[in-house]
C-alpha cells in the first residue's frame, strides 16, 4: 500500500475533483491523506473536506499554518501513516490521468521506479492543453517544454519536478524523510529526478487560476499571498503569477527570495557535507556500494 498525500488551500472544488481522479483512476492499493494548510473557515471548504472524508475515506489533517511543503510532514508523523517503500506527494490541484491497458498511473510510477534504481523521483508529466489555450502563460508553456528536452532513463524524463503528483522512494534525502526548504537538493547524490512519457500526463488545473484565465484566475490579492509563500519557502515564482504586481512588489520578492535561498543553501551544504564525510571516500553511492 502507498500512501499519498496531497496539499490542500483554500481550493476545496479543485481538490473534490483531484480526490475524484485518485479514486477513480487509481487500481493500486494506497491511502490517501490530504492535509488543509489553514485554508479560510468556509462553509464550501467545510463542506468538501467532511465529504472526503466520508464518502472517499480520506484522512484530512488541519494544519494550523500556511506552510506549503512543511504540510507533508504532518502527515508522515500522523499515527496512521502507512510505511512503504514509496511515497506519493502532491499538490491538489493535480488531476490524475485514467489507467491504460489495466495500469493506473500509481502502478505505472511503481514500475518504472522498480525497474530504474537511480531514479529517486518520478512525478507525472503535465498536459500543456490548457496552457497552450492561454496566450497569457506563454512564458510558463516554454519553461514546460524546455523540461520535456533533457536525457531520459528509460523512456522517462530527467527534468525537476516540484509538489507535481510524485513518487519519492523512502530514502531519497541525505537526511531523515522530511520536508525541508530547499529539499529538492536534499536528494542522494546517486538518484536522480525524472517525469513520465507526456504520454502519461496529468492535468495542472493550478494553471487556469492564473492571470488570463478568466473568471476562475486568481484575485491580484491572492497571487501576491501565494507568491509571498512561494518565496518565503525558496521556491521559484512563475512570472505571470506576479506580472501585474506594483514594480516594489516584485523587487522585495526578487531581494527576499536571493536572501532566502543563501540562508537555507547553507544548510544544504551543511546536510550535505555531514552525508559525504560519513561515507567518503568508498560508500558515496550506497546502491553500488551494496553490490561490492
């Protein structure tokens, strides 16, 4: 059984469909946990998390702050977590795509992970459709298919993959299992990160909430709260999630976010440098060194 874990805020109709595709779309065996990440109290949210609960078996856990990935960790520490050799994170705006010839995507990741040691995580390539139907997120649509160009191992993808629907195997960090700022360069040296053939897409409905989407984007309010929480957490901010923001608000997020990203690269390297020394010169590589 796998355990999956999506991140939750303030989206409850988003994340009603999401739990719908998992359920739907998932053969596998898993458990599915969702943690809400302080979302407003809401008689929608309310509604949709109590829902989830009953009818789909969802664990959710409230989380009392906004902190993006630290959220994860709520779930691992939860009595009811699931140890396995993989684990599933996710934000919830990520809509699973259907299984093919009997293999859901959740086997699928499984196998490709089996069957690639040095594949530490593997996260589900993101359909461009309706990227491509925003003339607004162009830059975003080129960054996208600038991931699909680089080596592949197997037929997947060695690109970054970030709160995407993915599959982590249990020991991917050089530390404990753990969310950490700055953890996508917390991973062993030896794994590397990959996404799926685009022909195993899921579908990014985070996209439509962006600017030129329409009714459903995002307020200017809002984007501004997420790109301080992106930022605050060292992680990248698209460019159209902050293109109409006032020139000072851009300029403190670009100051915060070179700031931020020194402080916790410091403890990158700090993590790192204990990992190194403990297995220098010969066991750097544990999956090689096991074959000694």
């Amino acid at each position: 059984m796998i355990p999956i874990v999506l991140l939750h805020h303030n989206q409850p109709d988003v994340l009603l469909q999401a739990v719908e595709h998992i359920k739907q779309h998932t053969i596998y065996p898993y458990r599915l946990f969702v943690v809400d990440n302080s979302s407003v109290v809401d008689l929608r949210v309310q509604e949709v998390l109590a829902r989830i609960e009953l009818n789909y078996g969802v664990l959710v856990i409230k989380n009392a702050e906004d902190n993006w990935i630290y959220g994860f960790n709520l779930a691992m520490q939860h009595e009811a977590w699931v140890q396995s050799k993989y684990y599933a994170f996710s934000d919830a705006d990520i809509l699973v795509p259907e299984a093919k010839d009997g293999v859901c995507w959740l086997r699928y990741l499984i196998n490709q992970m089996d069957a690639n040691c040095c594949i530490g995580k593997l996260g589900l390539s993101l359909d461009h459709a309706n990227l491509q139907a925003n003339p607004a997120l162009s830059k975003t649509l080129s960054i996208e298919r600038g991931f699909l160009m680089g080596p592949k191992i197997g037929t997947n993808i060695v690109s970054p993959v970030d709160t995407t629907m993915a599959l982590y195997r249990n020991d991917f960090f050089i530390t404990d299992f753990r969310f950490r700022i700055g953890h996508a360069s917390l991973a062993r040296p030896y794994y590397f990160t990959c996404r799926t053939t685009p022909e195993i897409s899921a579908i990014h409905v985070g996209w439509d909430f962006y600017p030129g989407s329409g009714e459903g984007a995002d307020s200017a309010d809002k984007r501004w709260k997420k790109a301080l929480i992106f930022c605050f957490m060292g992680a990248s901010v698209a460019p159209e999630l902050i293109s109409d923001l006032k020139f000072h608000k851009r300029y403190f997020l670009e100051i915060m976010l070179r700031l931020i990203r020194i402080k916790h690269g410091v403890k990158v390297s700090y993590f790192m440098f204990i990992y190194l020394l403990k297995r220098f010169p010969r066991c750097i590589n544990d999956i090689q060194a096991q074959q000694r």
